[in-house]
C-alpha cells in the first residue's frame, strides 16, 4: 500500500496555558509499526489526537507523505483510527458496522460487499458477518473495529490503547495477532499505549514519552538495553538504578565505577562521566552465586526474599551498602532454590552495567 510516511516536526499543542505536547519531532517511515509509549498525562494520546485531525496543533507541522495536513479535516486526511472502546453500533452487524466506514466514498453495492468481506477476511471473522456486536468476544469486537478502519484502505492507521479494555491472556494473543495483521496489510501503524510489554512485543520502533516531549526514539531492544536516561531506564521494563562514583576508565573501553566499597568495571552508558553518578543493571543480566566469591564485578549480598513467578523468581538480595538489588533468577526443576538469609554473590557483567547521569531526582518527580 503506497504512501503513509509520517513526520512530526516541532509539534506542540497548548490547552490554555497547559502544554501538552511540547515541539516533538519524529520521522516515521512508511508501513512501520511505531508506538508512543508512557504514562498517562504525557502527551501520547494528544499527539495521535492530532495526527488523526481530532485536535489541531498550536505550533508545528504534521506532514503526511510530504504534505502538511496540520490543518486539514480530519475525513480528507488518509488516516483512520481504532479507538479503546471500539464504538461499534449494537444495532447493526458485523458487515453493517464494517460497511459504515465506507459512508463518505458510497461505492457501488457490489464494490461494498466485496470490500467488507476482503477487510473481514483480513480479521478472520468471515463467518461472524451476520452476528451483532453483543454476541461477539471483546477480540472480535476488536477485530470488526479494525476491519471498519481499514476497508477505507488508509495509508496510516491510528490505534489508541485498542487492547486496553481486554484481559491479560487475550492482549497477549492480539498483539501477535496485531502486528502480523500490520506486516499484511504493509501500512503505517501508530500506536499508542501505557502498556511496556504490548510496545516491546509490536513496534518495529517507539518513542517513550514523558511531560509532552520524547525522551528517546529507537528499537524496542535499542530503547530497553541502551536507555539513554534514568526515565527511560526507569520506566521501561525493570531496573536496578544505584548511586555510584566514577573515578576513571579502565582502559578497555569501560570505567571504574565505586559501588558503596566496592569497585566493579562498567562497559556501557557515559562512559567519560567522572564523580557521582547512577548506575543501571536490568535485573536477568545478574547472576547469583552461593557464598563469598573472589569473581571479578561481584558484590557479596544477603537474600532478603523470593518471590516464585512460575517461569522464574524475584530475588531481592541485600547489599552491603543499604541498598536491594532485585534479581530475576529461571526456575530450573531439580536445582535447589535460593531462600532468605542465604549468603550470595551478585555477579555482574561489565556488558551489562550502564553508567548514567545523576538526574535521580528529576525522574521520582516525573514518575509522581
């Protein structure tokens, strides 16, 4: 499907004086799956409110395959939206509901039909074409949304938490389900979500976002192992961020950095930083040992509690330096478990210690 190149260029919209979206800039290239991923009140929702036209910006361009449609209606823009609610009509069916995205284009009857039962056919919902909204799941109610939104054949569609409302177990098959649906059909996809896992499992790319601006564009594994702040780090996924000092490289690329007492080598982030800084380790990248160890990038440690999570368990382990460290150990069968009041040693790789800039502050108040 031709066309559907996004950019945003220094957008910014105001609501009196409130700044919601503060000069965002992104290039989204055509037929990606892009997310903007946050908490609520960052500005994602705005920010796709104002691509689909629902909301116009104070400053700044939106360009839709070369063309500013800042100010263009919403219904002459080549986008289409997938709203949380889904907002189907509870008097009409499947095909009725599908077809009333086709109302402003008024096609033929015959060019009607065959386009609802192309777009139920990309849902798979081919045989539910005669049910009403109440007799279907929420996953299918989810779907006939979709199919109405991309019979009209947009180059960018829109989605704005469409998952939300569903249970955990359904979210998981749909997001598979989703981003295979979005290779298919090869359009854009922008999506919107609070949700870390849905953005990691879809997004060819994303934006974490915060406060109205973008804190970090890339990947979903650039974006979790190569945080650029203590926000995104913090925000995504899971981490262990601890005060530190730098006091100099080490001289194979990485840094010395002084965790309490003891000093580990650090082989990612600021690397130049000097003084006071935070250090950051995801939680499976440490390994636990029993006992005392002499291993290099140790520290010694005390199980303070284990949480069993079924695929592996939580493990807070005490450091010396009054602080925890959470660790997430696989369940192996047959392997004897850790338990609290266990001497350990937390092993951690140089790959997987990233210096950061101490902005500890700044990111508890932008958490809340």
């Amino acid at each position: 499907m031709p066309g559907g190149h996004v950019q945003l260029v220094d957008l910014t919209k105001r609501f009196a004086d409130v700044e919601a979206v503060r000069s965002i800039s992104v290039d989204i290239p055509a037929g990606e799956f892009f997310s903007l991923l946050g908490p609520s009140g960052c500005g994602k929702t705005t920010t796709l409110r104002m691509i689909a036209g629902f909301e116009r910006p104070t400053e700044g361009r939106i360009l839709l395959d070369g063309k500013d449609v800042a100010h263009v209606p919403p219904h002459k823009r080549n986008v289409n939206t997938v709203f949380q609610n889904y907002a189907l009509f509870p008097h009409l069916d499947v095909s009725s509901n599908v077809a009333f995205g086709l109302r402003f284009v008024k096609p033929s009857k015959d060019e009607t039909h065959r386009r609802v039962k192309q777009a139920l056919a990309l849902v798979q919902l081919e045989k539910f074409a005669e049910r009403r909204p109440h007799q279907l799941s929420g996953g299918q109610q989810q779907r006939v949304a979709l199919a109405r939104a991309l019979i009209l054949n947009p180059s960018v569609l829109l989605l704005d938490e469409p998952l939300g409302a569903l249970d955990a177990k359904l979210r998981k098959s749909l997001q598979i389900e989703l981003k295979t649906l979005q290779e298919r059909v090869g359009i854009t996809f922008i999506y919107v979500t609070h949700d870390q896992e849905e953005a990691l499992t879809m997004s060819d790319r994303l934006a974490v976002m915060s406060d109205g601006t973008i804190e970090q564009v890339g990947t979903p594994q650039e974006v979790y192992d190569e945080p650029t702040s203590l926000y995104v780090a913090d925000f995504l996924g899971v981490s262990n961020t601890m005060p530190a000092v730098v006091d100099g490289a080490n001289g194979d690329g990485g840094c010395h950095v002084k965790l309490g007492d003891f000093e580990l080598v650090a082989g990612r982030g600021d690397l130049n930083a000097r003084g006071e800084v935070v250090v950051v380790v995801r939680p499976e990248r440490v390994r636990l040992e029993p006992g005392p160890t002499t291993a290099s990038n140790s520290v010694p440690g005390m199980v303070e509690r284990v949480v069993y999570l079924g695929a592996t368990s939580q493990v807070i382990v005490r450091l010396p330096f009054e602080q925890s460290l959470q660790v997430m150990v696989p369940n192996q069968g047959g392997k004897e478990q850790l338990a609290a009041g266990d001497r350990v040693a937390a092993l951690i790789p140089p790959d997987a210690l990233r210096v950061l800039r101490s902005d500890t502050e700044d990111v508890i108040d932008r958490r809340g």
